[in-house]
C-alpha cells in the first residue's frame, strides 16, 4: 500500500532528511540569488515565439481548404497552443516570472489559452497539488477522481472501463482541469441546501468555468473560423484538431510525470508536523522525469524535470536543466532512486498501469507492497548502511535495485 514512513522507506535518518533539505534550501537561494536579465530574457522571447507561431498559423488557415495549407496552419497552431500551455501558461502561473514584476507575466494577471480558469487552477494545482503531492485523500490529481492509479484506492467495477476514460480524458483534458475544482461528485454527495454558503460558492465557481469556456469556444470555434470566411468548416476542423493535440500532448507529460514505475504515493500519516526536508523528499520520492533534448525539455514546458519542478515549484523553468544535475548528485550521495526513462517508456508504464488497475487485485500478481506502481516501507526498511567492500551507502536505491533482481530470480526459476 501507499508509503506511511517516508524516512524508513527511504532508509534514512532524521538527521539525513534535515541535511537534504539543507542542501536544496542552498541551491533554491543560490538560484534566487542569480535570476536577472538573462531569465527575463528567455520568457519574453519564448512569448514572442508564441505568439508568432499562433499568427502565422491563423494567417495560414485563410487557405485551410487547401490540404497543405491546413497541414501547415493546424501544426503551427498546435505547437502554439502546446508551448503557451506548458512553457507559458503553467509556468508563469506558478509565480516563476513573478520576481520580474512585469504585469504582463504576472501569476496574478496571467489568463492562458484554456477553458480552465486560471483562479481555480491556482488552488487546485498550485496549492493543493504540490503541497500534498501524491497524498491519498488530499491530492485529487491521484488519477483525477476519474482513474484508479494505485491499489489505495478501492476497485469497483466503474474502474473496468477506465482505458476508455483516459482515452477520453487525454481528447478533452483541458475540460477535465476545467471542472476538477468543482468537485462535482463531491457535491452531488453532500446535496447541499440552494441557501448554503457552500452551495453559493459552487454556483459561483460553475458560473466561473461555463464563462471561461464559452469565452474559449466562442474564440477557436466561431470568431476565428468566420474570420477566414469560405474557409470556415476547415478553419474549424483546424482548430479543433490544434486543441485535442494541446490536450493529448500535455495530459502525456503530465501522465509521465506522475504515474510511471517509481512516483510513490503516501498516506495522509506523512504530512502530520512534516518538516521542509520531510517535503522535499516526499517531492523526489513521488515525481518522476522524461529524459530528452532540449526541444523535447521545451516542448514540454521544463516539467520533463518533474522532480526538480515539484521541489521547486516557483523557480524559473529555464533553470530546471541545471538544477536537476545538483540533484542527481544529491541522490547519488544519498543512494536515493531519481527516476527518469525516455517519454515513450514513461508513458508506457503509466498506460499499463491504468489497464493494469482497472481489474481487480485478485487478477494481479504483485504485493500491494511491492508493485511497479506502488511500494510501501513494508516491503524493507531501516537506514542505510555501508558496504564494507566499496565504503558506499547502501540505501533505497541499491534496496531497490535488489528486489528487482530477487524477483528476475524468482521468475526465471518459475519458468525452468
């Protein structure tokens, strides 16, 4: 089941997780200490980038009945929307450009190109999301109230179709972050009083989201395929397959950074008096990386360094490539795992957890405590120790690595 001792599972001590947080307070001020000209540079080229791609794109659909035309103007739309998601959007409502006091990239002021408003988000992502990551009961991003993700959560037989569901989810994702603040089975459970202030407040987050989305539709699905006149349907058609690629592209980097072997969920046990350090370890402990290029790390807006992002959230992504080398350093010295793996086999595993998950436990193999998925401080524990024969630690991961090679063993002689 989910981790409810982070230090043991770990095998550290109190004292390790305090110098680990120390460690990352260090590289967090050094980082604040350094931002200038250069950073506020990259962001006002990236937008400039941005917004060229999304013209360009709109100018070329004019000819969209036309099917190179319509191939070129839907690409540059797409990889339009896909960077103002990621690089822009996200990242700037995380308060990483906030520092600038620039109005114009302000987390503050800050709409992005999505039918999700930006207030809900704020609270569902940026507070709830990074400060209870991967918390059974607190994180609603544990596959989105929509997904089974881990054995914590109990099986019914909904959970059957839910390939279909992130088929769908993947299509539409930014209407699923659009109503994940309303909380909708929620409220349909507590049947509120019309006169409640929690069923006043519901309405006037509802009333929020149906705006934002009809301000959203009325833009890609009616005012700019009009503009283009006899080119209206195929406009349209360019306009939605430009989004549902946004959709697809970024619930894929999300998945991955989530979902995959590796990012460990934990009980809500694990937050009760949790330290700075405590945090910072359940972050490296429940995130997981997409190793790449630089275009690729563009593309998906930095959070291809999904661990260091969760460990500092509000620090300019363009500084995630180099902090993420100061933090493999640190897991290396504290033999803690830092998972990462190529986007097709992130997301491989992701997927084969969600078809995995939707069967019941009694279909699947592993331990509750020791699946690819989810692990728990049951399947080993205590702190580290060192090898007598290197001087090197031997912790999680060295832990880690030799259940895999117990269970290679146990499976081999099944065969024979």
């Amino acid at each position: 089941m989910a981790i409810s001792d982070v230090k043991e599972y770990a095998h550290l001590t109190p004292e390790d997780v305090e110098a680990i947080g120390a460690e990352l307070d260090s590289i967090r001020r050094e980082i604040e200490a350094s931002r200038g000209e250069r950073d506020a540079k990259y962001i006002r080229n990236v937008i400039r980038l941005q917004r060229a791609l999304e013209i360009s794109g709109r100018v070329v659909l004019f000819a969209s009945f036309l099917p190179p035309a319509w191939l070129a103007g839907t690409a540059l739309l797409s990889t339009a929307k896909i960077i103002e998601n990621m690089e822009i959007g996200h990242n700037v409502m995380h308060g990483q450009w906030d520092w600038m006091n620039d109005p114009e990239v302000h987390s503050s002021t800050w709409e992005w190109d999505n039918v999700g408003p930006s207030e809900h988000w704020k609270i569902t992502h940026n507070f709830l999301h990074h400060k209870y990551t991967n918390v059974l009961g607190m994180d609603d991003d544990i596959g989105y109230g929509l997904l089974r993700v881990t054995r914590d959560q109990r099986w019914s037989p909904f959970y059957l179709g839910q390939p279909v569901y992130n088929l769908l989810l993947q299509m539409f994702f930014e209407y699923g972050v659009a109503i994940q603040h309303l909380e909708l089975g929620k409220v349909a459970k507590k049947k509120w009083p019309a006169d409640s202030p929690e069923r006043k407040q519901f309405e006037a987050d509802r009333r929020l989201v149906l705006k934002k989305v009809g301000k959203q539709v009325a833009k890609d699905y009616l005012i700019f395929p009009l503009l283009t006149g006899p080119a209206f349907f195929s406009t349209l058609t360019a306009n939605i397959t430009a989004n549902v690629v946004r959709n697809v592209w970024t619930n894929a980097v999300i998945f991955c950074g989530h979902f995959p072997d590796g990012a460990e969920k934990f009980t809500k046990a694990d937050i009760d008096g949790e330290t700075q350090g405590q945090w910072y370890l359940r972050q490296m402990l429940g995130s997981a990386n997409i190793s790449g290029g630089p275009l690729l790390h563009f593309m998906t807006g930095n959070l291809s360094h999904q661990i260091e992002h969760h460990l500092f959230p509000d620090l300019p992504s363009n500084r995630l490539a180099a902090i993420a080398v100061r933090v493999r350093e640190l897991c290396d010295k504290y033999d803690l795992p830092y998972t990462t793996g190529s986007l097709p086999v992130q997301y491989a595993k992701s997927w084969r957890t969600i078809i995995k998950l939707s069967l019941p436990n009694k279909y699947l193999r592993r331990s509750a405590d020791d699946a690819p998925e989810t692990r728990s401080e049951r399947v080993f524990g205590g702190a580290a120790t060192i090898d007598p024969a290197t001087g090197r630690r031997r912790g999680l991961r060295t832990a880690l690595q030799e259940g895999r090679r117990r269970i290679a063993r146990r499976a081999a002689a099944a065969v024979a």
